[in-house]
C-alpha cells in the first residue's frame, strides 16, 4: 500500500472525531456515533483503495453506512479490508469521560479477521512480553511471566480491565499476586493500545470484550511488535447464531484460541487513531479561539515500523467537510 494511504486514514480518523465532538458531554451517544460515522463516509470516497467494510457498523440492514460488506473508497488502487470504529466509546463521548477515540485499522484483502458482533476473551501485552503469554494459563501465572519479562517485581505491574461483573474472578486471582489493578468502564482499543507504550503505565490487559474491538486492537498491536491472544465469547443463542454466519461453523471454530496471527497478519498493516477525550495515550480535541481546534493522532505502518503522533491544528471556517456538522 501507499505511504501516502496511512496519512489519509488519519484524516478520516480526525474528520470523524471532530464530527462527533460537537456532542461531548451532552448525553447524546447515538447523535455522536452518527456525526462520526458520516465524517469516515464521506472521507472514504477520495482515498484510492477498493475498500471492503469487515469490522462496521453492523448489517446493511442496521446500518446505512459502513455497514459489514460495504464497499468504500474510489475504486481504485489496492484491494483492502477495513476495520472502523467511528467512536470507540459512545457514552465515554456522551458523558465527556476520558479514552473516547476514532479508529481505522486497515489491512491487504483478506489479512484481517472478520469477527462476529459478539464478546471475546482477551489478553494483551506489550513487545517485552511478546511470546510469554498463554490465554488458557492461570491468571496468576500469566502476571509473573508478564513481571519477569519487563523486569518488574509483582507489585509494581499494573493490570488494566474492563469494570464489569464477569471479570470478579480475575480481579480476585490478580488481587492475590499483589499487582496493581486499573479499571475502566468502555474503550477496549485504547486500553488494549496502551499495554504497548511504556510511558501509559498500563503492562497488560485481561478480560472480555467486544470482538470486533479486539481486531482493531489486534492491528496495532501487531504494528506496535506486542502481543495478543483471543477467543470469541458468544452470550446467547443469538450471539452463537451470529458466530455460524460469520463462517465459525462448529463450537470447536468458535472456541479456538486466536493467536495475533488469526486476528490479523500480512505485510502491510495501517492504523490510525485520533482521540476525541483525554485518553493514556492521546489528548482529547481542544477547542480554541477564532474557530480553530485541535487535534492529536497516531496512525502506524507495520512495513516500516514507523509509528507517528500528530498534532493538528483545524481552522473550521475552511474546513468544508465539517460544515454539514455545525461546528
């Protein structure tokens, strides 16, 4: 793929964050979902690739845009699948809470898992574990392989997972170790994203969440030379139903542990992430005098190992594809 493409997803991931920002903090997470689903749209049509849609929105029937088998782009240059998730946390955006990020993950046709709507159990890790990780091992087993690896005693590890009842179990047996423990109530990406840069404080992540995420997670992770393994987790029939169509056809498909390999792999992986609130890792949209903001982002490329922040600033006067937003 073009250098050049990974630059462009940047700007989506910014269109759509700035798109859903004029919604921060005002408890409306369907209306901002819906901004930053439209900005991605409506930027998708200038970059050349001929995009397939494999982690969206939902069906076409759900969702009239970026569903799952959409295609985007211009229709020409390489063939791609695409993951989007134009707000990886709607009601962290809605209540003004921290880690509310727009991300795009994109991969060579047919290099990227494509995940039902259903949970997945998870665990994550940054390029110093990598290889010392086992999904099926015992919490408390994982955490000091985890500790020796980073030259960290126990006690000074730090667990990130999501704050939910079905993790109790977890959180008791890591209690147990001594580690320290760092919850969160939504944005999986980011969470996950944080397990591989030193400086966020964050050394692994445990725990079910959303499958879809978890592939999006899976591309940075990939490019960010981490780790990562998962299950899918249906929770109902439905879910289980939703699994088949997919193409899990049996529960020995459906409960196979997912290597980072199965989750995502080819030679080249992009990723592009621009945070919409404070997050570990990025800082939120700032909105300034005289009608300019700005915003912070980090897009990757697994080729060359480039990783990039940037740091933009928009004057919304001149910005015409944000006018339909009313910013």
């Amino acid at each position: 793929m073009d250098r050049n493409i990974a630059l462009e997803l940047v700007r989506i991931t910014e269109t759509a964050a700035l798109a859903s920002a004029n919604y921060m903090g005002r408890g409306d997470k369907n209306a901002a979902d819906g901004a930053a689903v439209e900005g991605m749209r409506v930027c998708f049509e200038s970059v050349d690739v001929r995009g397939e849609i494999v982690i969206g929105e939902g069906e076409l029937d759900e969702a009239p845009m970026l569903y799952i088998g959409e295609r985007v782009g211009s229709g020409y240059g390489p063939m791609v699948d695409i993951a989007v998730d134009p707000i990886d946390g709607t009601n962290l955006i809605a209540k003004g809470l921290p880690n509310a990020i727009s991300v795009i993950a994109m991969t060579e046709h047919g290099k990227m898992l494509k995940a039902p709507d259903t949970y997945m159990d998870k665990i994550i890790v940054g390029p110093k574990a990598k290889g010392v990780i086992n999904l099926d091992a015992p919490v408390s087993e994982n955490l000091k392989k985890v500790a020796a690896a980073i030259d960290k005693p126990l006690s000074d590890l730090t667990l990130t997972i999501l704050d939910r009842p079905r993790h109790e179990a977890i959180i008791k047996e890591a209690r147990e170790t001594g580690v320290r423990i760092k919850m969160f109530n939504e944005g999986d990406v980011a969470a996950g994203i944080a397990t591989c840069f030193p400086d966020t404080g964050v050394d692994i992540l445990l725990g079910a969440g959303g499958a879809p995420e978890g592939v999006i997670t899976a591309a940075a992770v990939r490019t960010l030379g981490g780790d990562m393994q998962g299950r899918l987790r249906p929770m109902s029939p439905e879910e289980i139903e939703r699994c088949h169509q997919m193409g899990f056809k049996t529960d020995e498909e459906i409960g196979r542990l997912l290597n980072l390999d199965d989750l995502v792999s080819g030679k080249d992986i992009l990723f592009a992430a621009t945070a919409i609130t404070d997050g570990d890792l990025l800082n939120g949209i700032t909105f300034l005098s005289n009608r300019r903001v700005k915003t912070h982002s980090v897009v990757m490329r697994s080729s060359t190992g480039t990783i990039r922040f940037v740091e933009a600033m928009h004057n919304l006067d001149q910005k015409e594809i944000l006018k339909r937003f009313n910013l």
